[in-house]
C-alpha cells in the first residue's frame, strides 16, 4: 500500500507528488528501488490534454491494473513507461532511472533489461520455435550462453508451453504465454502488457490472466496491466481507471488489496 492522494482510500497506489511507498508484499524487498514511479506527469496530444499532475509508484511484487475504454490514455501510459513518447513535465522512473532524461542508447539498454512487454496480439516470429522466440530477446540483450538454453527451457516449463518446431502450431493462449516467457527471460523489474487477453476467448483468457497476476510475486517485478476486461483488472493488487486527466481507483473493484 502507498500513500494516497487526498480522500482517494487507502487501496490507491497514486502518491503525492514527492510522497514515498511504504509496505509491499511479505518476501519483496523494500530497499529496492520502485519498479515504476510516476510523478505529477503532465502529457498533451495536439490541443488535447491526456494527462495532467498524474503520479502512480509501482513496487517489485505488486500489480496494478488500469481500465478504461479506447481513448482514454491507457496506451499512452504504457508508451510514456516504455520512454517511447516523453511527457511535457513531470518524471517517470524506471528501476530508479529517470528515462525521460535518458539519451537513445542508454534508454535501449535499460529497456532491454529492465522493462518486459507483453502485447495483445503476442506479436511471435512464426518461423521461430517457442524457445528460439524466447532466446531471441535474451540475445538482443547480448546474453548468450549453455546457461541461457536451460533458463529458457525451464521458463517455458513453468509457464506451461509445449514444445514446437514453431509458434504457429500453439493455441493462442499458449502463443501468448510464450510471449511472457518472452517478456520474463532478462529478468525485467517492470513487466507492462497492453490488453493481454484482448485476442483469448474466456477460456484461455482466465488461464492466461490467473498466471500473469501471480508473476509479480513468483518473480519480483512490478506488473502494470491496462485492460477493457473489468474480469481481467479485478485479480491485480489495485485497480484504476483514467478520470479528469489523472488516475483514480476504479468503482468496479478496489483490487486484491
């Protein structure tokens, strides 16, 4: 839990702009640096304001997932995490990095090894195999090695994908828990995904949505989800949707916490 921003209840992850974040998770470590921090961003798109003052801390072990229709800045929110479009004013941290004082390079780099993306539609090579898709971003990442075949392997195994000559021979919830896979193996402290179930019919959209909330605390990242699916976001720790500019906890679920 962290501080709130007035009256907004004690489930909001939203600080004041300076505030700290005490308490996560019994096994996360506090001392570590946030996994997202945001703070009093102000964002505009032509003569159009999506954000304003906006803040949000994202800790190691915790998930927060942000609701919405189309056109509300849940995307937008996700590039401005990823440093691919930079806010008017405000900072947003990374792993305890300010990217949007970071230069190309050096932003490349703490994006290859500290952020994982999962995307809606999986976004698979098709004439790679699970592993070789997998193994592929840990090699963008100049890792290499015997040990990074067992790392993949056993990543696979636990997320439950079976072996295959190629990602198109997969379900559509195991292509994209091949995607996780994807997104886990450099170890990532911030995980986002845009719509992950968005593609899944019911069925494999609770499979894959049940594992991806159980991610931050099997494996020590902070995980921002933004989703249409209200029976997507209730299963994170908090739960928030795009209002008057800002982010403020949702009325359909106040989260797991």
């Amino acid at each position: 839990m962290v501080t709130n921003r007035g009256d907004r209840g004690p489930a909001s992850v939203i600080h004041r702009r300076g505030g700290t974040a005490p308490g996560v998770r019994q096994g996360i470590d506090v001392n570590t640096h946030h996994a997202l921090r945001v703070d009093g961003i102000g964002y505009r798109v032509g003569d159009r304001q999506l954000f304003e003052d906006l803040s949000l801390t994202l800790r190691p072990g915790e998930s927060i997932a942000v609701v919405g229709p189309s056109g509300t800045g849940k995307s937008s929110l996700l590039s401005l995490a990823l440093g691919l479009i930079k806010p008017q004013s405000g900072t947003i941290e990374v792993d305890g990095r300010d990217i949007t004082a970071l230069g190309r390079r050096d932003l490349a780099k703490l994006r290859a090894e500290s952020v994982g993306m999962v995307f809606q539609f999986a976004e698979l090579l098709p004439e790679l195999s699970p592993a070789e898709n997998v193994a592929l971003a840990a090699l963008l990442a100049d890792r290499s090695g015997p040990e990074l075949d067992t790392e993949v392997t056993r990543l696979l195994g636990e997320l439950g994908v079976p072996q295959s000559t190629s990602v198109s021979t997969l379900s559509g919830g195991e292509r994209q828990r091949t995607a996780v896979a994807r997104a886990l193996i450099n170890r990532p402290r911030l995980l986002l995904a845009d719509e992950p179930t968005g593609s899944l019919d019911e069925k494999n959209r609770d499979l894959v949505a049940d594992m991806l909330f159980e991610l931050p605390e099997r494996y020590g990242c902070g995980l921002l989800v933004v989703t249409h699916d209200g029976a997507v976001a209730r299963r994170a720790d908090h739960v928030l949707t795009v209002s008057g500019r800002d982010l403020v906890p949702w009325a359909g679920s106040g989260g797991r916490r």
